[in-house]
C-alpha cells in the first residue's frame, strides 16, 4: 500500500476549510483530526467532516501517528504553534503569513532546519494559470527590461468583518489591509520580479475601529532596478478585483484577478489563459469567496515533499520575504524614511 502522509489541522476557523477539504482531496494524505484552543469549535469542525476533534492541540502534537500539522490559527499565533509543532517532529504547512514579524519567521526558518523537517507556507495565488503564465514570460525575457508596474488591491471589509474576532486588525495577530489582505499580491509581485531592495510607504485607518491600517500604498524599488507601486485597502465600496500591471521595454501584461486582461507584447501572439476550474473569485468582496484549487495543489504537494523528501513547492522563505517588505512599508510609514531590506 502506497504511503500516506497523517496531517491534523490546527486552529479551526473560517480558512481550516480549504485545508481540510484540501486534505481529503489529495491522494497521497489522510485527516488524522482537527484541534483549536477553543474545543467547541474542533468539535464542531470535526463533526462537519467525519473526523476526529482531539481535546487540544499539545494532545494532536503528541500523538505519533500525525506526520505534519497544517496550522490555520490567527496570524499572530503562527510562530508558536510552528515552533512547538517542530519540536514535537512534525512537518509543518502554514497558512499565510508565516508569521507577522521577519523575526518569528527566522525563528521558524532556523527550528526546521535544525529538526530536518518539512515546512511550507500557503501561497496559492502562485499558482494561478495567469500569474505562472506572466512568470514565464518575465523569466523568458519577452516583455524585455521590467521598467515599472503596479499592484491594486482595493478590497472592502465591513466594520462587522473586524468586530467578528477580538484578533482582527491587531498588531500582534493580525496586521491591517496589507498584511492579511494583501500579502498574497505582495508575494505574487515578488515571484514575478524576484527580491526587493527598498521599500517607502504611507499607511492610515481611515474608515474602521481598528489598531492597524486599512489602507496602505508604497512605492517598491527592486534589486533588478524595476520601481512598482502597492496600494492595498479594505475601505474600497464593494471592492475590486485584484490588479497587477508588469510594464517591459518590449511589452506590458495586466492581470486583472485571476485574469490576463492584456497583454501587448512584441512579437507574441498571446492566447487567453483561463483557470481550470472555472471559479469566479470574489475575494475583494468576501474573503471566503475564493477557489479551493490553490490549496488542494500545495497540500498534496506537501505531502509529497514529505514522502520524497524535499522542499515543498512553497518554502518558507519565500513568505519571510513578503512579510519583510510588509514589515519594511509599515516602517517606513510610522518613520518618513525609506527602508532597505535585506
């Protein structure tokens, strides 16, 4: 019988959902249960899918049948729980980000390496047909020099959205429109041009009670030498869909959510890039109104990560680098001055 990875999911709010359902679709896991600080809620969760609500997360940490844990608490307590589940031997998958400072994801980084184990982080606009699509052709070198481009991310979430938890728009668990809502872009923006080297940025709360920002724009240089801008809000009426613009000296390619909305590049005959399965992302709108399909690809590849023993398809440098250069626009937001990363 062709093995199979044991993954338990930790934390047992709105995004265990996509894992969970991710994990039953894969072929290469099993759901070993559910677990939360708040037992009602894994018992709840578990009885919605079949499976098992173990009494606390320390009892699932200890239990030797789990291989990994896919960790979906609020942002804030990712370090913890990834650093205790390492400890405990487990191979980790962690829903973005990482974690909300560069230095917990250092320390997660640092604990993986030191145990030999799995550790990935969710991503899954990477792997949206038109972002891997516009990856290729920036890699290719057929959009030429990358001159400048732009990312709009103007979402809306109500009042009720950040009242709904006492963790939502924090510092400490959450972060604002840039960290929660935007870093998926942020990070999409990074795939597409590789690492950046300055960032400098404004932020405010302008429309919600809330500690941190709901908007945010910056203006990022990269080492290739390209300069972008990123707006990021939740206080947009309605929403938008998500907008990333890639301008080349021999072309420029407009993404408009999951959509390659144009692409004027010379000496290429573009054909239409369109998601496989079809779904029509609302997240602008409703953070629960977006496809499944991303992270039913990076669970089974976890999965099979673990099985052949190498990296998964998203390691965690890859958010420590987001994260940073979110960490790098508030910065430079509260001091007026241009912050260089590293």
């Amino acid at each position: 019988m062709e093995k199979k990875v044991s993954i338990g999911i930790i934390g047992c709010g709105a995004v265990a959902r996509f894992h969970v359902e991710s994990v039953l679709a894969a072929e290469n896991a099993i759901l070993a249960g559910v677990a939360d600080v708040r037992q009602e809620s894994a018992v709840a969760l578990a009885a919605e899918y079949g499976t098992r609500a173990y009494a606390s997360v320390e009892q699932m940490l200890g239990d030797p049948s789990v291989d990994a844990v896919s960790i979906c608490t609020p942002s804030g307590f990712h370090a913890s729980c990834a650093l205790a589940a390492l400890e405990a031997g487990k191979h980790i998958l962690v829903e973005k980000p990482l974690a909300v400072t560069v230095e917990d994801c250092d320390r997660i980084i640092a604990s993986a390496k030191e145990k030999g184990l799995t550790a990935g982080v969710i991503s899954q606009f990477r792997f949206n047909a038109s972002v891997r699509h516009l990856r290729e052709m920036v890699k290719e070198g057929r959009l030429g020099k990358i001159i400048t481009g732009e990312l709009l991310m103007k979402y809306y979430r109500s009042q009720a959205y950040y009242d709904s938890s006492s963790w939502r728009g924090t510092w400490a668990l959450d972060g604002g429109s840039m960290m929660n809502q935007g870093i998926h872009g942020v990070d999409a923006m990074l795939y597409l041009l590789g690492p950046a080297e300055s960032v400098s940025g404004y932020m405010d709360t302008m429309t919600h009670k809330m500690e941190a920002e709901d908007t945010a724009v910056c203006a990022v240089k990269f080492k290739s030498g390209a300069m972008i801008v990123i707006q990021s809000t939740t206080s947009a009426y309605k929403g938008a869909p998500r907008h990333i613009s890639i301008v080349g000296t021999q072309g420029s390619v407009v993404i408009t959510e999951d959509t390659i909305e144009k692409c004027d590049v010379e000496g290429y005959e573009w054909e239409p890039v369109t998601e496989e399965n079809g779904a029509k992302n609302l997240g602008h709108q409703n953070p629960m109104s977006i496809s499944c399909e991303g992270h039913k690809f990076q669970l089974r590849d976890f999965a099979e990560a673990i099985l052949e023993g190498r990296e998964p398809a998203v390691p965690l440098i890859e958010s420590r680098r987001a994260v940073a250069l979110i960490q790098g626009a508030y910065e430079s937001a509260r001091t007026g001055k241009a912050v260089k990363l590293d």
